[in-house]
C-alpha cells in the first residue's frame, strides 16, 4: 500500500547527493509519501528469532535491521538513527562493519539504545515501533513497526518528506528492510554474506528487481562486427575521394583522398624509420591536417599513437617520453621540447617532413593494415603516485563507440564537427573517427581560439557547423555566442565533467530543437560508457544516461554486489571496450582492472565514481568515491597533485582539497608546511615547472603546522571546512603572522601589508578604469582584490576563467581585449594599457 499526503512545508534543504535520497525533480512538493507493506513470512522470522515476541527488543532488530540498509543506500560504514523509546527518542550512530553477524549488530544497538539520553530527535532517520512508542513529530524519513493485525501479522510502514523523497523510493525501502530482516533468522552467518539485493523489486508498474537492474546494465549494439579507427575513414575515402574531410585552422580544405594520401606517406616514413608492429609513436603538434595525417598515418602503419601536450611542463613530458620509450617522435615544426624534456633515444621527425605538401601523391604502404586486436593509441591521465599513467586501447574495444556514435548521432556525409578537444584529449578520438567514418567534415578549431567566443561562432555559422563537443565549463562560456548561430547546429555534446543543471535550462531556454547529449565515461573504456539525450525538462542532480554500445555499466557495494535503485555505490564497468590496462604498470592495471569471470572479457574496471540508478533505469552520478577529480575538464589525481608539491625544496607536509559541490570541482586549494612556507609565492611558481596548469592549485596555504588525525594523517576535515574561504582570499597565503617575501605582498592578493592599496601605475589617460578593471579581475578569480601588477595565472587563472574575464570586460566595462593579447599581457595594468593605445587608435 502507497499513498501521498499534504502537510506543512518543510523548509529544509533538500539534499541532491547521498544516500538516503532520491528525488527526480527539484520542484517543491509539500505533503509526505507513505509506503506500506507486510512483513514477508522469513522477515517475520527473523524478527521473533530474535526479539522472541517482545515489543522493546523488536524495535532494536528493526532497527539493526535499518541501520544495515541506511549505511548500504549511501555505500557507507555508518548509519545515525533516532530510535523512540517510551521515554523519548535516542540517538543512535551504529558502526555497521564493526559486527561480524546479525547477532553482534543487535547487540551493538541494543547497547546504544539503552545507554543514549532522550533527546529531540532532529535526525534525518527515526525508528519506532507501534508496540512501543510512535513518534509524535515525523523525522524527514520515519520507519514504523505496525502493531500485529487481526491474524497475527505485522507490517513495515516508511513515510517520508515529499520535498526529499519520491514515493518510489519509499517502496524501494520497504522492501529492501523486509529482506535485511530475513537476515536475522541466521544470526550467526556472517554480515558480509548478507546480499542487498532482493529477488523482487518494488520498481514502479511491477518488476522483477534484480532482472530489471540486469537489464539496464547493458548497452544495445544490434550488429556488433569487429574493425578498427582507420577501417571506416579508409572505406568512405575509396568510395568518394573527392568529398571534403577537413577544413583546417587556415580554412584549406582537404579530400578524403589528399588527407588518405598523406597518412600513407608519414606511414612509409615511420616504417622506413623503424617503426613496426605495435609500437607506440608519439605526436606532438597543434591540431592541424598534418597532424590528422601523422595520427592516420601511425596507425597505418601498425603503430599506435601517443599524443602528447606541447605545453606540457619539461619535467613532465620528459617523464611521459622516458615511460614510452617510444619507436619515434613527429613533431610539428613550430614545436620544440620545451626545458628539463629530454629528447629520447630514437628518431624525431617533423610532420611538414613526413607529411609532404596537399596534392603530394599517395605512396605503397608494404604492411597490412592493423586488426581489431592492434593497439591503436595510448593516452596519458593523472595518476595517484604523481607518475602519469598511459591508457593503452585496442582498435576493437574503441571502434563499437564509433558505431553507436554514428547510429545516436545520425552523422554522414552533410554532418560538420566542430573539432574543439584537443588531441591528447579521449574525446578528440570519438569526434575526429566518428565523423570521417561516416563521411563528414571536420572543422579544425584552432586550439588557442577556442576560448574566443566570436571566432568559435564565425566557424560555427561560416562551415554550418552541425555538431560539436565541450567541456561543460567551456560550453557555460560560449553557448550565449552560439545561440545566434544555431540555425545549423543539431547536436551539441558535453563530455569530461559533471553537467550543472542550470547548464541544462539555459541550453534548453537558448537553443531550442538542438540536442544537448552528456556523454560520460572514463578514458579505460575507450572514451565513452552512458550517454543521456536531455529532453525538455533540466534535470534535477546529475543523470548520466544508460550504457552505450559493447559497454556493461554496475552498481556494485565495496563487496562486488549489485545495489538496489536508488542506493548509491561504485560504477564499475566491463565489456569488450574495456583498455587493456596502463602502459608498463602491472600493479596499477591490476587494482584498477579486476578480474570477473561472469562478466564479457571476464574483466571489470572500478571507476571510482559513485552513482545510483534511477527507477527509469537511467544512471545518476554522485561524484568521486576516492582522491580523484575533474576541474574544468582535466582528471586530476590529488596524490599526482600533493606528489609534485611534496617534492620541492623545503615542503615537509602537503595536503591537497578540492572545493565544491562533491560532485562538481571548482579549484584545488593546497596545504604545505615547512621551511618553504616562507615563500608561498615560489612554492606555487616552483610546482609550475612539475604540473600543467590544470592541475596547479588555485590557491597555496602555508601552515606553521599541519592538522593532524588521531592515526598521524592530514586531517583533511579540518582542512576543507576552512578551504572555500582560503579560495577566496588569494592565491598565496603565507604562515599567519609571517613576513611576506615581497613587502608588497600580504595575505589577500595585491594589498599592502597594513591591508591597504599599493600605488597605481602611472595611467594618467584612464585613472577612473584603473580600479573597475581591478574589481574584474577579483571577481573572476573569486579573490578579495588584485594587485595593477598581479598576473592573471600566477593568480590562480587559466585559460579558461581567461575568456570568462574578456567577456566580463567587455559586458561591464565596455573594454574589448583579443583573449591572444590578454594571454601575452595578463594583468590589470597591461589591460588599461591595451585600452588606452587601442582609444588613441580610434
């Protein structure tokens, strides 16, 4: 039995993470949902083993019984509780792993019941029993033993806050108890055998739970068939040569047959070099034809490509290539190895010298084409250890993704991307084959352009530009611009991170009739595993869609097992797309890719991200479960991170915490103790030479000392109640009470060390802009105030607050800078400068 009722309004916030949670919809409901249901024969079973009958012990194995499905639905250890006695209700914070069977997990509530006080409840969760005491006042969530009926029989009734629960969920957890209560006819079996899956679902119109759950786990490919990344690109050049494939930064436009043409010339160069079979190939250079062509050419080759940042600090991309060992390096001309890179020991051949000139002719190529079995390229991620860590992919376990995406997407020979990830990106593999599989156009963006909001619209209505691929961060920045020009555009994917849903109703409010698909997946299961086409609604919390073709997506407990909906565990996937593991790092391939003998491949890989299906079968993402984190885009090991700053000179202590929402990142916020926090400063511009810039924290704190746990460890709880206010406060933060390195320098950006203003440059022609675009800078750095001198990214800037700072000028201040010139000159006195000799232009 299931029923809604009205009652007053709570005003409480409701949570959009969790466990004990789900609701679909953030729009305020008042009232309570009530579900009901009779207690299943091995239930009561377990409830008379037991309590032998008696009113008082019934209420502490009910609930024992709760607190082992509170800690389940929120993929915890510990479960808080308010039980009601006759005197008034307890509170109860049960440890649920510290008992061994059923029997020792009464007993440890039984305990804390009868030593706890009577207190006001305000919990989240109450437990009572009829027999003994119902609750006069409703926590958020109530749980009720129902008194025996006519027959003898008893019930379970969950009623909960309609503005935090959906009635769905509360039958979901009336069942759910009614089989953590079967448990307890065993008492002594171990509590780790217990299984949190039913064999019947309380899902909506009537399902088989776990056969419903199976059967959302599964991605639908109609016709697998095996091929690889060149197979689709090389089938559609044969038959129609002459369509255009790309259109590179310059606007030259480029046939299949040129582009196929040049790939086989860099393939017979790398073989003549030494390349063979399997090797890995690295590709440094810009998006441009020539690189497609060096990337097309590597795997014709039978290599596998490795493409790698040209920004990259040296330190890291020496670290990269020493990894690899790779059979050569093709670097673009305009490239070069930048400081503390160490060219490796094998040939390093320019791309304009492999690739030849548009026009040149095609050579022979004296190697089969590789096979679905062949490794087709190897992309760096963060790793924990401060070593990154290369995901290696087979052709076949990439190549089902290419298809889905053709079939979703409906892409052919009228389809135009948008090509905006850059090429050591994953997503970059699914836009650039995907599309010349199917025959379309590729758009090159250029990659320093692609924050320039104008010159990303003028490519998107000048080539009617029909799909593209952002990053959500970056999409919140352009989409404004594209709104102009989407009488074109049909799909526009957001990939790499969380998606707010208030990207969503904008999306939703200024692009009517163009698709908004979020792709989600990790780079060891070949670029992408859910995708979710959102409708007309924006959705409330973070839905990530069902799994995509070849594809297995889990919900599973700390023990491997299958969660019921709306219980929160880690997402775990298998299938035949799955990486064959990280180059040269057994131990890390085995903790991450674990064996499962009955799942497809008979491997699983743990994502580390936690989530919850929904009762539709849609999959919600709840954020990370480990030290792992996206900023703007990138995937960010904190230990990578804490690894780089433990390392420099005179750091003795580091703790890394990120500052957000738990599911979506908005900076890293660093502490470090030791001789080197007399200088913040230069900690932060020492790690520069060790970490890209997503991956530098936006702010450094120096401690006199790190906090610490009772077990010795940084005591990161401490650390990240106070970081959104350290965020905030500048990027350098020395020791309190210490002198700054620089006098000029103080605690809070660009202020003297009594608090006040430093003296303004000499700008006698704008004296009134000098402060306004200050003010700016602070407010697109989230920081008190900025110094005139203070570098934008020594300030905790990237490029892409960067593009959010030039759009931020020119809409408050009427002041237009070209993002190029801010990138050369970025700090408050250059922009007053650029605006002062741009007016005398005028």
């Amino acid at each position: 039995m299931s029923s809604e009722t009205a009652a007053a309004p709570d005003t409480s916030p409701v949570p959009r993470a969790g466990g004990l949670r789900p609701r679909l919809t953030g729009t305020p409901v008042l009232g309570r949902v009530v579900a009901e249901a009779a207690l299943s024969p091995s239930a009561r079973g377990g409830l008379e083993r037991i309590s032998g009958g008696r009113a008082p012990e019934e209420l502490v194995v009910l609930a024992a019984a709760l607190s082992l499905v509170a800690a389940g639905a929120d993929a915890g250890e510990q479960a808080v509780l308010h039980v009601q006695r006759p005197d008034g209700g307890v509170a109860c914070p049960v440890d649920v792993t510290a008992a061994a069977t059923p029997a020792d997990l009464v007993l440890a509530v039984d305990g804390l019941v009868k030593a706890g006080a009577p207190q006001p409840h305000g919990a989240e969760v109450l437990v009572a029993s009829a027999a003994v005491a119902e609750p006069e006042i409703l926590a958020p969530l109530t749980v009720t033993l129902l008194a025996k009926d006519a027959d003898g029989g008893r019930a379970l009734r969950v009623d909960m806050d309609r503005s935090r629960y959906e009635l769905w969920f509360a039958e979901v957890l009336v069942r759910v108890l009614d089989h953590a209560l079967s448990a307890f006819e065993r008492p002594r079996d171990p509590l780790a055998d217990w299984d949190p899956m039913p064999n019947r679902a309380p899902i909506p119109e009537g399902g088989g739970w776990a056969g419903d759950v199976a059967a959302w786990e599964t991605g639908d490919d109609p016709a697998p068939e095996p091929g690889t990344l060149l197979s689709g690109v090389e089938a559609h050049a044969a038959a129609h040569s002459d369509d255009i494939a790309v259109v590179d930064v310059g606007g030259a436009e480029l046939t299949y047959g040129q582009l196929l043409a040049a790939a086989t010339r860099v393939a017979r160069q790398l073989r003549l070099s030494g390349v063979r079979n399997g090797s890995p190939v690295v590709v440094i250079g810009p998006k441009s034809w020539r690189t497609l062509a060096v990337v097309l050419g590597t795997l014709r080759a039978g290599a596998a490509y490795v493409p790698l940042d040209p920004g990259a600090p040296g330190a890291r991309l020496d670290a990269m290539l020493r990894d690899l060992a790779p059979a050569a390096v093709v670097l673009d001309p305009g490239v070069t190895l930048p400081p503390g890179a160490t060219p490796p020991d094998c040939p390093v051949l320019s791309s304009a010298a492999v690739a030849g000139e548009v026009g040149d002719a095609a050579v022979d190529v004296d190697v089969p084409p590789p096979g679905p079995e062949d490794t087709a390229y190897v992309i760096y991620t963060s790793g924990s250890t401060g070593r990154p860590k290369g995901v290696v992919v087979r052709h076949g376990a990439v190549h089902p993704f290419l298809r889905w995406r053709h079939r979703y997407q409906g892409l052919g020979r009228d389809t135009r991307m948008l090509l905006v990830p850059s090429l050591f990106f994953d997503s970059s593999v699914a836009d650039v084959f995907a599309v010349l599989a199917s025959g379309g156009r590729l758009v090159l963006l250029e990659e320093r352009h692609r924050l320039d909001v104008q010159k990303v619209c003028a490519l998107v209505a000048g080539q009617g530009v029909t799909h593209a691929t952002f990053v959500p961060s970056l999409y919140q920045l352009v989409l404004d611009g594209l709104a102009a020009h989407r009488d074109t555009l049909r799909t526009v994917v957001v990939a790499g991170e969380a998606v707010p849903p208030e990207l969503v109703a904008r999306h939703l409010r200024l692009m009517p009739g163009v698709r908004l698909v979020n792709e989600y997946g990790p780079t060891e299961n070949s670029v992408g595993s859910t995708a979710l086409d959102h409708g007309s609604e924006p959705p409330f919390g973070h839905p990530i869609g069902r799994p995509v073709a070849g594809t297995v997506v889990q919900v599973l407990d700390s023990r491997g097992r299958r969660v019921p909906p709306g219980f929160a565990g880690e997402i775990c996937l298998s299938g035949p797309r799955l990486a064959d593991g990280y180059w040269r790092s057994p131990a890390a391939t085995a903790k991450a890719f674990r064996a499962a003998p009955r799942q497809p491949g008979g491997r699983r890989y743990h994502t580390g991200d936690r989530g919850w299906w929904r009762p539709d079968g849609v999959l919600e993402f709840l954020g990370r479960a480990d030290a792992q984190v996206k900023v703007r885009g990138n995937r960010i090991e904190i230990g990578d991170v804490e690894a780089a700053l433990a390392a420099l000179p005179g750091v003795e202590a580091v703790a890394v915490v990120p500052v957000g929402n738990g599911v979506v990142t908005e900076a890293l916020v660093a502490y470090v103790s030791g001789p080197a926090t007399e200088d913040v400063r230069a900690v932060r511009e020492r790690v520069r030479d060790t970490l890209p810039a997503p991956m530098i924290p936006a702010t450094i704190v120096g401690l006199a000392a790190m906090p610490l746990t009772v077990n010795g460890k940084a005591d990161r709880g401490e650390l990240g109640v106070r970081a959104a206010a350290d965020l905030r406060r500048g990027p350098f933060l020395p020791v309190p009470g210490a002198a700054p390195a620089d006098p000029a320098e103080a605690p809070g950006t660009g202020t003297g060390t009594d608090g006040s203003m430093p003296d303004l440059p000499e700008l006698p022609e704008l004296p009134e802009l000098v402060d306004d675009v200050r003010a700016v800078f602070a407010g697109v750095l989230n920081v008190d105030s900025v110094g005139p001198d203070e570098d934008f990214f020594a300030a905790g800037g990237d490029s892409l607050l960067a593009l959010g700072l030039v759009m931020e000028l020119a809409e408050r201040l009427d002041v237009y800078v070209e993002v190029d010139d801010f990138f050369a000159t970025p700090t408050p006195a250059d922009v007053c400068k650029m605006v002062r000799t741009s007016r005398e232009g005028a």
